[in-house]
C-alpha cells in the first residue's frame, strides 16, 4: 500500500486553518456528506452558499446548522435543482448576485441506483443528467468568479465509476437499451471524473494554472443515499451494508471533499478517497485510479458532446 502523505490516520478536518474571509459553494447539503462538509467549512468561519433542490429541507438545514453552530454562521442558501437546466442556470445568477468570491465549488449531490430509466425534463437519463450535465453546466457558468478568485473545482464522485459499464456509451448516452440503475450510476460517476481530468488540460493548455481541478470520493458513508433514489431490493441491501465495518459515518465521508477544497499543494493528477479496505473506508489520502477514467481521447470526446448538448461554453 502507498504511504499515505497526512500520515497513518490519513487527512483529517484538524489541517483546515480559519476560513474567515472565504466562500464555499457546495450541492445537495440536505443530508450526507453534502450536510457535514457545510457543517465543518462553517465551523472555520467559511461562508458556505448551500444549493439545495428542496427549500424546506433547506431551511430547516439552516436551524439545525444554526442550533449547532451558533446563530453568526455565514450561510447562503440558494434552491436548484441539478435535474433542470434552467434552475442551474437561475441558481448561478442568484449566486453571482450574493456572493463576490468563490475559493472551492463543491459538487457533491447525486442520485443513485435510480430503478426505472427516467428522463430529465432536458431529455437525459436521471442519473447522467443530475450527477454530471446538472454539475457539468453549474461548474462552467461558475467558472469565471472561480477563476477570478484563484478557486478550486471539486467533484464527489463515487467508487462505482468502476463498479459498471467502465466506459462512455457514447452510442446510447441515455440508456435507451440495456438500463441497469448501476451501469448508468457509474457511467454518471465515471464521466464527473473524466471532466475533472480533461478540465485539468484544457486549464493547462490555457496557462489557466491558477484554478485547481479534483477528483475525489467518500467511499461507504452512512447517508441517505440509496433511500432517496434506490430500490426497496438496493434499499434492503444498503441497509445491511451499513451494519458491516465496510461503512463509516456520514462525517468522515466529507473528508476527501474538504481535502480537496482546502488543502494546499495536493496533486490534482491524483484521486482522493478512503485508502483502506475496498477503498470504502480507512484513512483518507490519494489512491490508484483506474486508466479508464483517464482516457484521454474518451474525456475529450465527452467534452465536446457535454458543450453541444448542454449548449454552455466554458470559458477556458
Ligand atoms: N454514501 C456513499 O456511500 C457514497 C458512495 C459513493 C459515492 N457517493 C457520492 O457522495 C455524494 C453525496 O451523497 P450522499 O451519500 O451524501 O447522499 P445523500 O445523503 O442522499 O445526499 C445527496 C444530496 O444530493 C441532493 N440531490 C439529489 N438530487 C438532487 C437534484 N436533482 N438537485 C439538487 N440536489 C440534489 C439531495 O437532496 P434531497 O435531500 O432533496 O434528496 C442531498 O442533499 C454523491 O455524489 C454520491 O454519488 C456516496
């Protein structure tokens, strides 16, 4: 096993210096790692803008936060859903009227396991549509305040990108023959890693080298995500699951996120999770990514397609 660079109990929240001064924008804070990363940026002092698609849950996130933290915490919340094009987009307009910096976008919500194929109001299957054309459209019309601010780009990503298909179906990116819940969740997962890595050169390229770019993932976190989406027969599975030593809480599945958010001097090339056993759990740092989620010809092509079909250019 590879040294892990923060030692044997990995990178832990104790590195992350006061945050004061700072802006956070992160998805899907409701429950999950999406609630503890908000909790623990806040508590350095971050403004944390939290985008949620429920205000409700939102708002009562904002108690909770509050009831916990204090009533000063600096926090923004802002409705979007990533399944509609349009609310990215409004939710960006609203963002860029409350907030003048961005340091880090976190791109942590999902669904997962969905057990019928859907399609999003934009015409794309669920999972590919919330999980990366939602991020991938919020991520470029983002871009330019994070540049300006010197900001980071942070996908959550998942283990599952290699768990499936292991590849693009790019002759049927919407399912429309053979959907399984799992193949089209990790081609959802696999293609946020492959942006990731293709942003990294066309930023390289462009000498943008002062906006930094990740992959990470929480590994087997105790959070609501099989619930939300999955089927009672994935729901009854993770149920179990969550009762084996191959899952940990909700809080330590935030940390590869906060690392990547936070950190100074990490290597973007890497791919950050839990180091131990399955990479579901243990201590968090950089591990082996497989080559499929760095093929270059296939990131670039999706690339493209992603710009066509999102209709949004980034501005690289
Ligand atoms: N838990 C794990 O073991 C695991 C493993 C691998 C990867 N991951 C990844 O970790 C990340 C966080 O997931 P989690 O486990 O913390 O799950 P979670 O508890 O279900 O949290 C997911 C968050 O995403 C939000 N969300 C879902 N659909 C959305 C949409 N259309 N628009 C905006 N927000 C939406 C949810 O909001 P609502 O409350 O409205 O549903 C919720 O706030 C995901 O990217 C997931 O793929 C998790």
């Amino acid at each position: 096993m590879r040294k892990n660079a923060f030692g044997p109990k990995g990178w832990l929240p104790s590195r992350i210096e006061n945050l004061t001064g700072q802006t956070f924008v992160i998805t899907g804070t409701t429950s999950g790692t999406g609630f503890e990363a908000a909790k623990i940026l806040l508590s350095k002092g971050a403004q944390v803008v939290m985008l949620n698609r429920n205000p409700t849950k939102a708002a009562g996130v904002i108690t909770t936060l509050k009831d916990e933290l204090g009533p000063d915490i600096n926090i923004v919340s802002i409705q979007m859903d990533l399944s509609e094009q349009a609310s990215v987009k409004k939710a960006v307009e609203k963002v860029m009227q409350k907030v003048t910096r961005i340091d880090a976008l976190l791109c942590n919500a999902a669904i997962a396991q969905v057990p019928q194929r859907k399609l999003t109001i934009d015409g794309w299957e669920s999972q590919m549509g919330v999980n990366y054309f939602g991020h991938f459209t919020l991520q470029a019309l983002l871009f330019p305040l994070i540049e300006k601010s010197n900001g980071r780009i942070v996908t959550v990503s998942s283990m599952g990108y290699n768990m499936g298909i292991k590849a693009i179906k790019f002759d049927d990116l919407n399912w429309e023959k053979d959907y399984t819940p799992n193949n089209a969740y990790s081609q959802s997962k696999l293609a946020q890693i492959m942006s990731i890595y293709e942003l990294q050169n066309r930023l390289s390229k462009a000498g943008k080298t002062n906006v930094k770019a990740y992959a990470c993932h929480p590994g087997s976190s105790r959070t609501s995500l099989i619930t939300t989406s999955g089927s009672l027969l994935m729901r009854f599975i993770f149920g179990l699951m969550k009762l084996s030593p191959l899952t940990q809480p909700a809080e330590n599945g935030a940390y590869p996120q906060l690392m990547c958010a936070t950190e100074k001097d990490l290597d973007q090339k890497e791919f950050y999770g839990p180091t131990g056993r399955g990479h579901f759990v243990g201590p968090v740092g950089a591990h082996e990514i497989k080559p499929h989620a760095k093929d270059k010809d296939a990131s670039k092509k999706l690339w493209v397609i992603s710009e066509q079909a999102t209709g949004i250019k980034w501005n690289i």
